[in-house]
C-alpha cells in the first residue's frame, strides 16, 4: 500500500511539472508571435496599408485569398516562416530549461 502512495505521488509531481513545462514554453511562444508577427508583416509584406497588414495579421484566411504568385501572400508567408522559426526556438528553449532533466524521459505538450 505504501508504495502505490509513493507512485501516485511521484507521478502526481511529474505530471505537474510537465504541465508547467508546457505552459511556460506555450506563454513565451505566444508573446513572440505576437511582438514579432505585426513587425515581420510589415518588414516583408510589400505595403505601407496598416490595414492590410492588419487583416493579415488577423486571419491565415485573407493571405490565403490572394493568387500564389502575389507578392502580399508571398510577403506574409516569409513573415510567418521568421516568426515561426523564432517562435520555435524560443519554446523548445524555455521548455527545456524548465522541463525534465537530460536523463529524464521528454513529454509533449498536447
């Protein structure tokens, strides 16, 4: 009996810190999308039209709208590439350094 207590509690505490692992990289990911995301459209989006960019910013379903050749669509598809690729990096970053040790077996977050 003492050891079905000790398991559930060892695996209580782990389940709670991949909780918190995937909610501080999900936290840090989302404050880069949305610092970066309006910055990157306007860097690589050929306009100066903020509502434009705006609309883009706000619906995958707009960029989506333009023919495949258009520079807007290509525009927003190379912010969305730099802002991803950042994105990424900083989430696989602060997910590691909060997460499980090396030698411990890595969890995803769902």
């Amino acid at each position: 009996m003492r050891f079905a207590a000790l398991w559930a509690s060892t695996f209580a505490n782990a389940s709670l810190t991949d909780l918190l692992t995937c909610s501080v990289g999900s936290a840090v990911a989302t404050a880069v999308w949305t610092s970066q995301m309006p910055q990157a459209l306007a860097r690589y989006v050929p306009t100066d039209n903020t509502t434009l960019l705006a609309e883009l910013y706000g619906s995958i379903y707009v960029i989506a709208a333009y023919p495949a050749a258009d520079p807007v669509r290509t525009g927003a598809i190379e912010a969305y590439g730099h802002v991803m690729k950042v994105r990424t990096a900083s989430h696989v970053f602060f997910s590691s350094r909060v997460g499980p040790a090396a030698d411990e077996p890595a969890t995803s977050c769902v």
